[in-house]
C-alpha cells in the first residue's frame, strides 16, 4: 500500500494487520526491538562477539526513554517491564563508559519517565 507524501513506496506489512493491535501492543514491540539493537550495541547479546558502539547505544536509550515518555499513560501492564528494560540499559551503558555520564546527563535521563 503506497503511502502518499511520505516517501515510502510500500510497507513491508500488511497494514490492516497492525490496526488489529492494540496501540498498548504496537509501541511495546517497537521498544523491545529498540531494547534489542540496543543490547546489541553494548555487546550484551550472548554467544557473539561484543560488537559495542556506544554512540549507537546512546541515540537508541534516547529514543527509547523519549517514546516510554510519551506512552507512558497508555501502556498498561507493559510500563513497568519496559521502564526496567530502560534502567536496564542505562545501567549497562553506564558501566560500559570510559568516562560515565554525570547523574542525570546520561542517555535517556533527561526524559521523565515517572
């Protein structure tokens, strides 16, 4: 289905397949597979060779405390797993700095997610 104005030629999905799914639903997928690449980029993933990029890392545990902010009223019983994924992170990227963030300067920080 082309999607006009937007520059996409066409989704990859059927689009009547994600109006079936709860919004609630939707943005939990799209954090767990930003948790994921993010994962991925402190070198946390098992059984591969540590890949870390911490500037990739940064960007995603920005985007997603941004996105767990702005959901935060609509998520149900998926906030709080998704809040420790966050802290999760934040812990890891923390640890994994050379020279760690002051409190509250690291990635995501600056996002309320209360």
């Amino acid at each position: 289905m082309p999607l006009p104005a937007h520059g996409f030629d066409r989704l990859d999905f059927p689009v009547r397949e994600l109006a079936t799914i709860p919004a609630a639903d939707v943005i939990s997928r799209a954090a767990a597979l930003i948790m994921a690449a993010t994962a991925e980029k402190l070198g946390l993933t098992p059984n591969e060779e540590p890949d870390i990029d911490l500037d990739e890392a940064r960007r995603l545990i920005d985007s997603l405390a941004g996105l767990l902010a702005a959901s935060q009223d609509h998520l149900g019983e998926h906030r709080e797993p998704l809040r420790e994924g966050l802290r999760t992170v934040q812990t890891a990227f923390r640890e994994a700095s050379a020279f760690p963030d002051a409190p509250g300067e690291g990635p995501g920080e600056r996002f309320t997610v209360g």
